[in-house]
C-alpha cells in the first residue's frame, strides 16, 4: 500500500457524455483500478471502449494503496501462473520510458516451527537474515527464506502505461462517471447520472463493487469479500534502504524500505462492506508491538497511515470471464491483492474469452463455478 500523497494515479479530466460524444461502444469497462485500465487497453486493439471510473481520479482506491511489490510466491495456487506470465510484460512495458520493476528482494522470517516451502524461496539461517535485515532480532528467529527475485513495482507508471495505451487505440476514459443501472439487451444500456452508453459488451472490474456491478445488471452476485488492510509509515534507519521486505511466516506483520521511510502493517484481512477504507488505530498499535517485538525498531510515532480493501472471492481464486446467466457481462475481479502483479495475463485472458464467449467447463477462474 502506497502513501496517500500518491493515490491519484491515472488522473484524466472528467469527459461530457452529452452532445458531441460518441456514447455507442463495443465494450463499456466500469471500474479504473488496474484491472480496468489493463483489461480496457487490451481489449481496445481492436475494439472501441469506453472506461467509466465512479471516482474523480483512477485507481484511488484498491491501486492506488498497493503495496507495490511484485511477489512471485504470493497469492492463490491459481494466479501465480497469472503472476509469471506478467512478467514479460513488467520487463518491457509499452508507453513508458523507464524500467517499472526495480530488484529489492523478500524475506520470510519464521520465529516457530518448520521453514515454509516457497516457489523460488531459499532457505538461510537466522544469523543470514540478520545480515540483511541489522534490525531483526537473530535470537527469537529459526530461520528465513529468501526470495531475490521479488521486486518493487512503480505501481503509477504500470498504470499510466495502460491509460497511455487506452488513449493511443482510441480508448475513452469518463471519470466522476458513476453506474447507476445496467440494462442486459443489444447492445447493453449502462446508465450514468450523464447520460447512458451502448455497447455489446460489459467488463466488471470494480473491484470491491464487483458484486453491486452484478446486481444492477440483475445478475447473481459471486459472493465477493473485500477486506480491509491498514499500513502506516514510520520513520527509517540510516542504513535500512536496501533492506528486503520482510514479513513474518504467520502473515503477522511486514515493513519494507519506501524512500525515506518505512512502510509497516499488520497484514491484517478485516472483512469490509465495500467503502473508502479508513485506517484503525488498533490494527496500527498492534502492528508497531509486533514488528518492535521481533526487532530492535523501537518504533514509536508514525508519519502516516491509510488503508485499502483487498476483494476475495469464496474460494480466494480470481474471477474471469462471462457470466454464465449473461455471457456479455464479464467479470474481473477477486485478484485478493495480487491485481497489479497479475494483470497484464489476466487482461490478455480477458481479451481471448471475449473472443472465444463461454468459458470451458472447469477452468479455474470461471464465474460459473459459484453457481
């Protein structure tokens, strides 16, 4: 999760819908996340979209707060093909001129017990992970597993470089454009307080508010939980630059170098209704006891804080693809925050099972599945 001062990413002037646009599209994508802007520049090579974000600025809630760290190891059993197979794309992004991966590495500290097994994880000694981490305290740890291939990602450039390519194929980007009613025909009528759009198709990628997307095109929900995660800033040590992120093997804690400061959280999963999360002062508290107990940190104020909500679907794999009530309305939602590391695939598997309509039966990430 990013700092606030960093959220407004993908900031586009609000678009009038009346009058001299063009309101009839082949697809209408609702949501201006990272999935919605990777999955509506993909889908634009070839076809005219539009992308209506509610908000007055793209990815302000769930991308806007990420945690920027590419984690091969990291998520459901079912995304992290999706996370290798982004990669290539993360290392020659389209429409930017600067590297968006920068190598920084993780670390699973383990303070009980056996040593996970982590794809591309190396085991080490506890007195190897305090070399890289000074501040960690050697003599509660087993051991760790690092993992040198984890990187930081420029969470605004990833995105800019989907808005650029949106707007490079022709795209449209509404903003403060808010879906209030969706009609099911040909073409769907997706209604705004602006005016209404047409199009064959619609993408539901808004994240948090993927299941109320569904109910106002009256379809069956998935059964989404957003969950809330709080972070906070704290103040660095001289030498803590080049630390790795670290995170303890119970999920308990991270923190991890941002600039000047440390990023900390708890890790915390508090189911949520969908809103604009706000930051607990207990999860905060929490956090600091628990990375001060584990390290020699001493923290004790804070610089910031904030929270985002991460969306889990019931069985916490993704959900990609056409409904199988409506197969004009696809789903893309549930990434559990894996959104930014997985979705140059999961817009590219968007793209094919709009071409291709119903998914085959059995595939991981079919909405069917919840039926």
């Amino acid at each position: 999760m990013t700092q606030p001062g960093r959220r407004e990413i993908g900031v586009d002037r609000r678009l009038s819908t009346l009058g001299w646009m063009n309101t009839r599209f082949d697809v209408v994508v609702v949501g201006g996340g990272i999935a919605g802007v990777s999955a509506a520049a993909e889908l634009s090579r070839n076809r005219t979209v539009v992308l209506l974000e509610r908000e007055p600025t793209l990815a302000y809630h769930t991308t806007g707060r990420s945690a920027a760290l590419f984690f091969g190891s990291y998520g459901h059993p079912d995304t992290i093909p999706l996370t290798r197979a982004s990669l290539e794309w993360f290392n020659d992004p389209p429409h930017v001129d600067h590297p968006v991966l920068t190598p920084r590495g993780a670390m699973t500290v383990v303070f009980s017990g056996a040593l996970p097994d982590l794809a591309g994880g190396i085991p080490i000694t506890a007195e190897e992970a305090a070399e890289r981490v000074p501040a960690l305290r050697s003599d509660l740890l087993v051991g760790a597993v690092w993992e040198p291939d984890a990187t930081d990602m420029d969470v605004a450039g990833i995105h800019q470089a989907y808005v650029r390519q949106l707007r490079s194929n022709g795209g449209t980007i509404v903003t403060s454009s808010e879906v209030t009613a969706l009609r099911a025909g040909s073409p769907w009528r997706v209604i705004t307080p602006d005016g209404i759009w047409e199009a064959d198709h619609v993408v539901n990628a808004a994240g948090a508010w993927g299941d109320e997307v569904a109910r106002l095109a009256g379809l069956r929900p998935v059964g989404l939980t957003p969950k809330r995660r709080t972070a906070f800033m704290v103040a660095a040590t001289p030498d803590s630059e080049r630390w790795p992120l670290v995170t303890d093997a119970g999920h308990n804690f991270y923190f991890k170098p941002d600039g000047t400061q440390l990023l900390c959280s708890l890790a915390d999963e508090t189911p949520s209704e969908p809103v604009d999360a706000r930051p607990e002062d207990i999860d905060i508290a929490l956090a600091i006891e628990r990375i001060n107990d584990a390290t020699t940190l001493q923290i004790r104020s804070i610089r910031s804080s904030w929270a985002g909500l991460r969306t889990f679907a019931p069985d916490g794999s993704m959900v990609i693809g056409p409904d199988p009530d409506e197969p004009t309305f696809h789903w893309l939602v549930g990434q559990g925050g894996t959104g930014i590391q997985t979705a140059p695939a999961a817009a590219l598997l968007l793209d094919e099972l709009l071409i291709g309509g119903p998914t085959p039966a059995g595939a991981p990430f079919d909405p069917a599945r919840f039926r």
